[in-house]
C-alpha cells in the first residue's frame, strides 16, 4: 500500500473512532472538560495524520531535471533534501528535491513562486505555529 493510501485509510480510522468516542463518552456522562480535552488532541493527532497526507501528495516538488526562471536563470535539480518541520499537529519531515545554479547556492523548487533559497526555506517553525506558540522559538 502506498503512504498516500495508508494515510487517507489512517485518517478515516482515527476519524471514525473519534466519533465512536463522542457517542460513548454522552452515554457514560463524561465530563465535558474530560470530552475537550480529549478531542483536542485526537484532533491534533488527526492533523498530523492530514498533513502527511498533504506532503505525499505534493511529492518531492521534482520539476525536471532543470527549472526556468522568469528571470532567465536556469537551475538544475540536485539531491532529495530532508528537513524537520514543527507544525501545531508536531514534527514531520518534509523531503524536496533541492534546485540551484550550484551545490552551494542549492534552492527549493516552488513552481508557483519561483524559489526560495536554502537559507529560508530551513526555517523550522511554520508561521502558524510560532502563532499560536511564541515560546516554540
């Protein structure tokens, strides 16, 4: 089974559980703190499970072995990069092809942007969670 389809089976399973519990914990009078607190994290859990999700489906952003800019600048693909991302839902890790004029300027393809350079693109905080968790930095 590809990731892609474990996710979406993974996704709906954690789903489908949850609502299962929401039923359970009304019938057993659960404490509605109890019932919050819960749901927030298998919430969470089944964001990260969603955001895996969405980077499989994105690939590793391979645009061919070379990539046109609109400035005329040509950049060829190099290695597939990993790096660690901290989302709200935690850490995943987001793998790309790497693009540049050289090894030492390498970029981030983003076909519908441009690039943008390594420098920037390691950033390992999302903007939203530095957002929500200014202490995360």
């Amino acid at each position: 089974m590809k990731d892609m389809d474990w996710t979406v089976v993974h996704a709906r399973d954690q789903f489908e559980g949850l609502l299962d519990w929401v039923v359970q914990a009304a019938q057993e009078e659960t404490a509605v703190h109890e019932v919050e607190r819960s749901l927030f994290r298998s919430l969470l859990a089944l964001g990260r499970t969603l955001l895996e999700h969405f980077l499989a489906e994105k690939g590793l952003g391979d645009c061919g072995r070379s990539l046109p800019l609109d400035d005329g600048l040509l950049l060829l693909r190099g290695e597939v990069s990993s790096r660690p991302y901290r989302s709200i839902f935690g850490e995943v890790t987001i793998e790309r092809y790497l693009y540049g004029n050289s090894e030492k300027e390498a970029a981030i393809a983003n076909p519908s942007s441009g690039y943008i350079p390594a420098s920037i693109a390691s950033a390992p905080l999302s903007p939203k969670t530095t957002a929500f968790f200014p202490s995360a930095t």
